[in-house]
C-alpha cells in the first residue's frame, strides 16, 4: 500500500513538472512575440510623430506665404517664442555630451551657446539661464545620482569621496558660469541649483562621516593590536575591590604612626617644631 501511494505521489510531481515546464515554454513565447511587437510599434510611430512635425512645419510656412498667420506660433507672440526657446534648448544639448567629462561639456555647452543666443533671441541672457537651470536639473542630477547611489549604502569611504569629488566639481562649474550674465542674482541662482541637486546627501552626511570614521579608527586600532599580539583584558570589580583594600591599609598605617618631632630652622633663624602626621593629614 505504502508502495503503491509513493509510486501516485511520484507520477503527480512528474505530470506537475511537465506542466511547470509547458507553461514556463508558453510564457517565454509570449514574451517574446510582445517585445517583437513593441519594436514595431516604436518603428511606427517615431517615422509618424516625424511625419507630424513635418506637416505642421509645411503647414506654418504655408500661412507665412500667404500672409493669413492663424497658428499660435504667429497670432501668440509669449507662447511662439517660449516654445522656440524650448525647442533650441533642447537641439543644442544634442550630441553636447559625448565624452566623460560632463562637467567639462557642460561649460563647453554653455560658452557656444552664450554667443549664439545675443544674435538668435531678444533677451539671451534669460534664454541661457534656462538652459543652465535645465542642465543642472536634468543632467547633472541624473550623473550624480547614478555615481553616488551605487556606493550609498555598500561603501561609505567610496561614496564620501564620490561626493567630494561631485560637489567640487558642481561648484567649479559654477565659478566658471559666473561670467556669463544670466539676467539675476547670479550668485543666488547658482546657489539655488547646486542645492537641488546635493540636499538629499548632505542632510545626513554629518551622520554618515562619523559612522565611517568611528569604523574606520576602530578597524587601525584592531589591526596595531593584531601586530602586537595584544589581548585586550576586562578590569572586573575585583580590581577595584583589591584597589580599595589597599589604599585602605595605607591611610591605617598613617594613622597608627607616632609623631615624629623635628627641628627646623625658621626664616628668623629659630627652632620649630613640624609634627609630620599632621602635614600628611593636611595633605590627604
């Protein structure tokens, strides 16, 4: 009986593998048919949403030739040139940040872009510190984000260095803009984005530098230890009770001591007696 009921057992888990492994198969294929058809979709659309743009541009130069300007580009003069200012921080990114350097592309960036926008916009110096402000909102967060969380919680020394290291860079950046006229309070302006994107690390980082220091003098005490074969030892309340008796006995022995009479000379030249016990006491 007891064969015949492990023979059952051993038939149902092979019938639920087989079935595990059918359905682990299906779910596999249909992964892939949905990635495939994901990848269709976005050759689809990115040539249509192309298409669209194009047929809105052909479309505004239609109006520009015949004279009857109907599109917001045209009749809404805030909203046409806050959308070309969009549009122009967003081309002169393109292709601006190739190379390791971000901080160093960043500056490049904005040196070109600060002579192309007093000859392309009216207020340039506004037009710029847009672009910083999307720079550092968008791009330099999202580089110092990816360099310290890595390091956040696995590695205190390499993430404190990481941080050093992004925030001097940020703030050297932003000695370099400083030249540039931005239209405000330069300084503030600066300050304000550097803040942004470094208040979530230095809110604890008070915290974090004393834990890594603490670790870290505990790890080279143990390590001067280990190199003198040290055992560290415990001192009990034996000790102390040892201790105690024998301060204990010293004053009893003082105090049975009789008095002992010198003779010493005074500044006048006279003899004075010093009963020693006494000083002892005094000086107890």
């Amino acid at each position: 009986m007891e064969i015949m009921s492990f023979m059952s057992v051993s038939v149902f888990s092979q019938v639920a593998f087989q079935h595990f492994q059918e359905l682990d198969e299906h779910i596999s294929y249909v992964a892939t048919k949905v990635c495939h058809l994901g990848d269709q979709l976005e050759g689809v659309n990115t040539p249509r949403q192309r298409a669209v743009e194009a047929q809105k541009l052909m479309k505004y130069f239609n109006e520009f030739l015949d004279g009857e300007l109907k599109s917001d580009v045209f009749t809404n003069s805030e909203k046409g040139y806050s959308h070309c200012v969009d549009v122009y921080i967003k081309q002169c990114q393109e292709g601006a940040f190739l190379r390791n350097d971000v901080f160093e592309d960043a500056a490049i960036l904005c040196q070109r872009v600060n002579k192309q926008v007093g000859e392309v916009f009216s207020n340039p110096e506004t037009v710029l510190a847009k672009l910083i402000q999307n720079i550092f909102e968008v791009k330099l967060q999202s580089y110092v984000k990816d360099q310290l969380e890595e390091h956040r919680k696995s590695d205190a020394e390499q993430y404190l260095k990481n941080l050093y290291d992004l925030y001097t860079r940020t703030t050297n950046l932003s000695s370099k803009l400083m030249e540039f006229n931005l239209g405000t309070d330069k300084q503030t302006f600066l300050s304000k984005l550097i803040k942004s994107i470094f208040i979530s690390y230095l809110e604890n980082y008070i915290e974090v530098e004393i834990g890594y220091l603490k670790s870290r003098s505990a790890m080279i005490l143990q390590r001067y230890y280990d190199s003198k074969n040290h055992q560290k030892r415990s001192i009990g309340t034996g000790g102390i009770q040892i201790h105690k008796r024998t301060e204990a006995k010293l004053r009893s022995g003082r105090e049975d001591k009789p008095a002992i009479s010198t003779k010493s000379y005074s500044s006048r030249g006279q003899l004075k007696d010093l009963d020693l016990p006494r000083i002892e006491e005094r000086m107890d």
